[in-house]
C-alpha cells in the first residue's frame, strides 16, 4: 500500500484531511503519530468545519514547514523557501482539482447543517476527501522524494 492509499484509507476511517496527510509523514519527521493527529485535529473540514482551505493542503503545509523550518531542516534550508514552496505545492494541487476550498473541492458549504449533511448523505467525506489526500500526500513526495520516502 502506498503513503497516498494509506492516508486515503484513514479518512475513510474518519480521521480528518489534515490528520490523514500530517499523520502519513509522521515517521519520516520524527513526530509521534498522537502529536501528529493532535497538531492537525482542528484543521479538517476546511480549518474547524469553516470550508476553507482543504485539510490535505493544510496538512501538507505543516509538512512543508516541518521540513523546511522544523528543527532538522531535513529540507531546503533556506527559510525564506517556504513561501514558494508553499505555493508550488497549492497550485499543483488547485491544478488538477479546481481549487485549494474545502467548500468548492466537495460542492457544498460544511459549515452550515443542511451543507454538513448533504455531504455525508452523498459520502462525499468518504469519496472526495480520500483522492484529495492521496493526491496531496503524492505531491509532497513529488516534491520532496529524498525526505518523503
């Protein structure tokens, strides 16, 4: 199973979009996996159910700076990277899906009750979210394949 299937399939275990990438690098950054979940619990739902940014994009900017700026700079060393490599990574994902929202990426504003249970009557939770997160999981090891094994 790779890194991407595995994230996939802890969303569909109902851990959150950010948890799910966040959690997947754990190892790699020396994090706990608890310390990883705890980190990352309020980002899900597009930062505290709010819609905005996708879980699996915030997830991966914490592992961007985890890498970048954390304290074994495993990455480029450079702090002032993490602007560009940021946005390299959000304009690669908005590229092959349309946005980097929460709200657009499932079609349905999850911060209000009617839009939070149209998306889990469509199990869009459990069909969206999980290719959202491999792809953000995928992307990061595009990006970082030394670090990101």
């Amino acid at each position: 199973m790779t890194k991407g299937e595995h994230a996939a399939q802890r969303v569909r275990s109902g851990v959150n979009c950010a948890q799910s990438v966040l959690g997947e690098f754990a190892d790699d950054l020396g994090l706990d996996i608890d310390l990883a979940d705890a980190v990352a619990c309020g980002f899900g739902g597009g930062i505290g159910g709010l819609g905005g940014s996708c879980g699996g994009v915030t997830g991966g900017t914490m592992v961007i700076g985890l890498l970048t700026c954390g304290p074994t700079h495993q990455g480029p060393s450079a702090e002032g990277s993490i602007d560009g490599l940021v946005q390299d990574f959000v304009r690669r994902f908005q590229e092959e899906h349309g946005s980097a929202l929460c709200l657009d990426l499932l079609g349905c504003d999850v911060s209000t009750p009617e839009g939070l249970a149209r998306a889990e009557e469509q199990g869009l939770f459990d069909t969206r979210c999980p290719v959202f997160v491999s792809r953000a999981v995928e992307i990061l090891q595009d990006m970082f394949p030394e670090e990101l094994a």
